[in-house]
C-alpha cells in the first residue's frame, strides 16, 4: 500500500480559518456582484435588491415592485437583478 505524504492529507483543516474562507468568499462574490453596476445609483439598487434577497427586515420588507419605484425601474428590471443575484450567489433552486 503506497502512503500519500501530500500535505492535503496530513494537515488537519482548521474550521475557523475554513469558515473565514469560505465567508470571504461569499463577500467577495457580493462585492463583485454590486460593482458590476455601471454608476453609484445602480450599485445602490443592487445593493438594496441583495438586501431583499438575503435579509428583506433590514429594507422594511420592500418588494421589488416598491425598490424599482424608488429607483426609476421597471418591476420587470428589478426582478431581473433579484435572478442575478440568486443565480450569482448560487440560491437558484
């Protein structure tokens, strides 16, 4: 039987140092994700639709209808950036 001395094996995961990881992760993807908006006022709406896709209580629970109004948006291009960002951050089921 042949031992595998590749350090994959024979260091323990540190799940501290695994869950900052993986959490840098999902705030990195975030970031990329608002910054894809092409001015402050459409990284604002994205930021404001990943808030109602994640934690709606801290929008006052604002649909999507009433994000795209303050905004100046269709509900049609509100709901497509709600879609991107569940597709993006993997909550597409």
């Amino acid at each position: 039987m042949k031992n595998n001395d590749d350090s994959f094996f024979a260091e323990p995961v540190d799940p501290k140092q695994e869950a900052r990881f993986l959490a840098l992760e999902v705030v990195c993807r975030l970031f990329i994700w608002m910054a894809e908006g092409e001015s402050l006022e459409e990284r604002g709406v994205r930021a404001t639709v990943a808030l109602y896709c994640v934690r709606p209580d801290l929008i006052n629970e604002a649909t999507l209808e009433e994000i795209g109004n303050m905004a100046g948006r269709s509900k049609q291009a509100v709901h497509q950036l709600a879609d991107s960002f569940r597709e993006t951050m993997g909550m597409v089921s």
